[in-house]
C-alpha cells in the first residue's frame, strides 16, 4: 500500500489521519475527530491484513520529508496498535536528502525508537540513467 505525503504547514492530527485515509482510499476520510480517524485507519489496516491472511503490511510513503516529529510519533503509535492486533506494519519513507537531515534531527535529540522503527537503513534510488539500463529492465518484463 502506497501513500503520498502533503505539505504540511502545521502539526494538526486531525489532517495528518485524514491524508492517510484519503491516499488509501479509505470511505469516509475527511469525518469524524482525529481520534475517530486514527480508529478508522487502524481498523482499515487490520480488516487489510485479515483479508489478505497475513500479519504484515507494507506501506510506502513516498514525499517523506514533508513528515515532522508529531507525523512520525503518530505513524509509531499506529505500529505499536497494529502490533497489539498481531500485525506487523513495515513503513517504508521515500524522500529527497530532506529525510535524511530530518533523521539527523531525530539523532541529535535522541528519537532512538522512531529511527529504529522507521529510520533503519538508508538507500539511494536513482532514475534510469543510460539506454543499457532502459534495455535491460525492459528486458525484465
């Protein structure tokens, strides 16, 4: 499951729930109080996990660096709920070199549990960046 982030001017949960309900399409996104959002998703996510018969779920959220602290706190409460329900959320952050100075940030005030839940490892993806790379991978399909 992919998400993408908003820019966001301000740390409001309300928002923040409602943009993740939205990306993934969940009903019912923009109703309710931050708390009944919050709910939502993580029933969404369970209900998600159960129709798949697995305990994982996978979620990408790309333009990452527009998270801040309050984001990332929000998003962990969401993983301990989801491993309270026996599932495992995996979120994988996709950004620009943004994120790396937010997990800068997060190290220098020692957020140790949000970068070990989110921050483990870093990876640089790049574009295609010759016509052997478009052939091969053309290749692949």
């Amino acid at each position: 499951m992919d998400i993408s982030c908003n820019y966001y001017t301000t740390d409001k949960e309300k928002e923040f729930f409602e943009n993740l309900l939205f990306n993934i399409s969940c009903p019912l996104s923009s109703v309710g109080t931050s708390a009944s959002k919050r709910i939502r998703l993580i029933n969404f996510l369970v209900t998600l996990a159960h129709s798949q018969k697995s305990n994982n779920i996978i979620l990408f959220i790309d333009e990452a660096q527009f998270l801040r602290e309050a984001h990332l706190n929000w998003l962990l409460d969401i993983h301990n709920q989801l491993n309270r329900e026996s599932i495992r959320l995996t979120s994988v952050l996709v950004g620009t070199n943004e994120l790396k100075t937010l997990k800068s940030g997060m190290k220098l005030s020692k957020k140790l549990q949000i970068i070990r839940c989110f921050m483990i490892s870093e990876n640089e993806l790049n574009g295609i960046s010759n016509l052997n790379e478009f052939i091969h991978l053309h290749e692949c399909f």
